[in-house]
C-alpha cells in the first residue's frame, strides 16, 4: 500500500497518541492494557519468590513476634533496618491505626519498600521486570491459605492515582493533632526540587539541626500554622524517645539522611517505572505502524516510536544525575552517623576506591551525582532499545568538554569520575560506550 508522505508523518508521530486517547476515553488505566496488562499478569518479582519460597511456613511465620516477623521480612527482602522512617500523617490503606503516637515505619533498599503500623499487616513494594511497582500485604491474621505475601490491587487506589503508572508516593502534608490532613490543605509529592523547608509534613525527623528547615515532627489546627508569616518554627528531635513509644519498634530514629534517600529514591524508581511502561507500549504498537507504513520486517522502530524513546531517556538522564536538586542548608547535613555505613555496604568501588554510593552530605546527598539505581534490577530491566540509548548518551555527555545543558550541573571532574567508575563497575554496557 502507498501511503502519502503526509500521511506517512502524522502516522508516525501521531498514531500512538491517537491510540492512548482512544483507549483512555474507554479505560483509563493504560497499564491494565496490552502489553502490560498489570492486574492479570502473575509477576515475578521478589515478593513473589519469596512467598512461594516460605508459603510451607506460613503458619509459622505469621506466629512470629511483631518486631520478630518484620526483622524477618527485612533480612528476607535485603533490606537494611538502618534505612527506618516514620510517617504519623493518615496517608495509608491502614489509616485507621496511624497518629502522632502510633506512627507508621518504613524501611527501604534499592529494590523494595516495607510499610508498617503496630498491630497491623506489613505492605511491601518491589518493581517486576514487565509490570514496574507491584505492591504486597503480608496479614499476621490471615489463614493458611493465603499467599504468605498476597499482591494487592487495594494498594492501587492510591499507588495510581492522578499517574498513568502505578508508582510510590513520598506526600508532604499539613497533618492535625490526630494526623489527619487539614481539609483543604492537599499535599504534594515531594520531587527532587522540592525546598527541604517544604518537606516532611507529615513525618517525624531526627538528626536535623538548625540551620535545616523543615515540616517534619509538626501538627496543627490551619494551614497557616505551617506555612506564612505566623508558620511554625522547625521542631528539630534528636530521637522519638518521649514522643511514640519506640519499644515497639526496632530504632528510635527516623533520620534525615535515609529520608533525603528516601525521596531521591522514589523519585528515581518512579521515572524507572514510567519509562519502562512507555517504552514497552511503544514496542508493541511498532509492528502495527510498521506494516501500515509498508515498511520491511526488519526495520527499525521510527517516528512516535522513538519519540517515546527520546522522551524517556531524557527523563531518566536528569533523575539519575539528580538534576534541578533543592539547596541544603550552610554547614551540610550529618545525620546520626548510622545510615551511611549500611548504605556503604553494597558499594561497587572502582580501582581508585570511588563508588556511587559515596555520599556527600556537604552541599547534597551523592559525592558523585550519578544515582546507583543505576545498578538496580527496575534498570536493568528497561527494554534494551530505550536502555542503550541512556547508557550512550550518558557516556557521551558525561565525556563532553564543554558539557551540554543537562550535565552542565556536574563540575568537569565528577563527570569524569562518574564515567570511570561506570565502566570498571557497570554490567552490560553497550557496545558505543567510552566511543
């Protein structure tokens, strides 16, 4: 079939998006669509091994102690009990049991998040090769039955909501005295460039200090006790001991530094997330383009196809470089000293010692600003046509004197560091790296 030039350009940079409004004026959660199809895909992420893997001693496990079965499902998930968070805003499917005095805890890795409220069932999130974030309960009082960690669709009402993609949530809200959100008063995502004055709402913090800003450890009446001239000043803690009853849980801390991790991570996992799912959609319409276009067999993805891939890879770039990140205060940020040797654990050094997981903790979160969820299996499973193009454009920027918008936030040195350290530490890099 012949098909007029003009035509020819508005099927290719036009016949995707026609297809996604189509589909969402019917559905409107592409992600339950072809490829995807979220919900009716069995997933095999970790949350699924493991379950299978210990489904024998359900019993057994569910009897646990409390802290004992959450110890168990951070050793099983490789999660470090270091990276504990506390969150006392009711922004969770288990509200009812979460305030000021009860908060709820959090723990992370760069491949799967734990949520928990005393007397409560666990939540995880992990992130599937095909689907992206998947979302588990784990419930105490469940029957023998049931999957010892059951994928949850409840989790969705939240978890994509307002996205296009299922994805985590990292809220700054203005909470009252029982953690409730004041009415009318919204919330936001907290993303990369979100002031550190401007964070936390919601969260208790430890380990700031003035001059550090911040929401966290706060509750109020109206919204201008947190924002405005008659705003709260910052209530900084140097543990929770006399606010919540830490006995019940396995740290008495809920420190900035995994927090500003914490939010650097969801950020990135989310991008991961979105990517991965444009990028397969993308995939699987090209043969549709292609035999309309009249195209051979194996011709190469074009037009709306590489528009996606284009988009993606940009995106990715600025949230693996931390691109347009909030200032810190004068002085830096220490912490409590406790998180940095656990993150440090898993470092991948190259010959000079250096390593991504390195921090700064001066003026930002990475000595060297280039994410290691770079090294994460949510990367690693980005379809290999959108993952190569990251790859060589982040070799070629970070190569480039003088450097390019998108990486003039790096000094000349840290890129060059970077580029380094990724070709001695990095699996799989594409053929035109370093080239």
């Amino acid at each position: 079939m012949l098909v007029p030039s003009y035509l020819r350009l508005l099927l290719l940079v036009g016949l995707s998006g026609m297809a996604t409004r189509d589909a969402s004026a019917q559905q409107a959660e592409p992600f339950e669509e072809p490829p995807i199809n979220y919900s009716a895909t069995l997933a095999q992420d970790r949350a699924t091994i493991i379950s299978a893997a210990f489904q024998k001693r359900a019993a057994e496990i569910r009897a646990l102690p409390a802290k004992k079965r959450l110890k168990w499902l951070l050793d099983e998930m490789g999660i470090p009990v270091e990276s504990q968070l506390f969150v006392f805003s009711k922004t969770s499917l288990q509200r009812d049991l979460i305030n000021p005095e009860a908060p709820r805890v959090l723990y992370f890795s760069d491949e799967a998040y734990v949520g928990w409220s005393p007397t409560g069932a666990f939540e995880v999130a992990v992130f599937d090769a095909k689907l992206g974030a998947t979302f588990y309960i784990f419930e105490p009082h469940a029957t023998k039955e049931e999957p010892l960690l059951a994928r949850s669709g409840d989790c969705l009402l939240c978890h994509s909501r307002h996205e296009h993609t299922p994805s985590l949530r990292t809220r700054s809200v203005f909470p009252d005295a029982n953690g409730e959100p004041l009415s009318g008063s919204g919330g936001s995502n907290i993303a990369p460039s979100t002031p550190l004055a401007e964070r936390w709402g919601g969260w208790y913090v430890t380990g700031g200090r003035a001059p550090l800003e911040h929401r966290g450890n706060l509750t109020g009446k109206k919204i201008d006790d947190f924002e405005g001239p008659t705003a709260m000043p910052t209530r900084n803690l140097a543990s929770l001991d006399g606010v919540v009853d830490t006995r019940r849980y396995l740290l008495k801390t809920s420190d900035v530094i995994p927090l500003l991790m914490h939010d650097h991570q969801v950020h990135v996992h989310n991008v991961l997330s979105t990517a991965n799912q444009d990028a397969r959609i993308a995939l699987h319409r090209w043969p549709a383009m292609r035999e309309i276009l009249g195209l051979p067999a194996d011709a190469p993805p074009q037009g709306s196809c590489v528009v996606v891939f284009d988009s993606q890879a940009e995106k990715v770039l600025d949230a693996l470089l931390c691109r347009d990140e909030a200032a810190w205060p004068d002085g830096g940020l220490q912490g409590d000293g406790v998180f940095a040797p656990a993150y440090g654990k898993t470092r991948k050094p190259d010959t000079k010692g250096r390593s991504l997981r390195d921090l700064n903790l001066q003026t930002r979160l990475f000595r060297y600003r280039c994410s290691p969820l770079i090294y994460s299996q949510s990367f690693a499973s980005l379809p290999k046509e959108l993952r190569d193009i990251i790859l060589l454009r982040l070799s070629s920027g970070l190569r480039a004197f003088p450097p390019s918008p998108s990486f003039g936030h790096l000094a000349d040195d840290e890129r060059t560091a970077i580029h380094e350290i990724l070709t001695q530490t990095m699996a799989g890099l594409p053929a035109g790296w370093g080239k």
